[in-house]
C-alpha cells in the first residue's frame, strides 16, 4: 500500500510510515558514497520539496518519509542503510 504525496515540484509514491525509519544525514552520505559536503549540495538543489518533508538544511535528523524520497531520487539503496 502507498501513500501519494504530491508537491509543486514532484510527486512521488512512498510506503505507509510503518515500513520506513529515519536517518542522519551522514549516513544517507555515507550510503551513497559521497562526502557530507557534495551530499548537503545535492540536497541544496531540492531545498523547497524538502522543506514540505520536514527537511531544513541545518536538519541533521532526516524524517522517515524524506528519506526514502531522498533515496529514490540519488539511487540510494535503502537496504544498505
């Protein structure tokens, strides 16, 4: 079962919250390969989208739901977090 979540800069399908848990942005960086910096610059490109998810950029906790749409959109493996 999903959840839609639309935006005016995506919309994208995420699994109900039960199924998803947060993380630190180090480890999204870390799981994708990239140091904190190039990472936080990726995110710096999506800064209105994330904010509606509950991310600023001093967010060091990311919420379960941006995270998975976080993971989607920079191929993050989420079985490897």
């Amino acid at each position: 079962m999903t959840q839609r979540v639309d935006s005016g800069l995506s919309t994208c399908c995420l699994p109900l919250l039960n199924t998803m848990k947060s993380y630190f942005k180090y480890e999204l960086a870390r799981a994708a390969g990239v140091s904190m910096r190039t990472f936080s610059r990726w995110l710096s490109q999506n800064t209105l989208l994330l904010a509606e998810l509950g991310v600023m950029p001093t967010t060091k906790l990311i919420p379960a739901r941006a995270a998975h749409w976080i993971c989607g959109q920079y191929g993050i493996d989420e079985g490897e977090l």
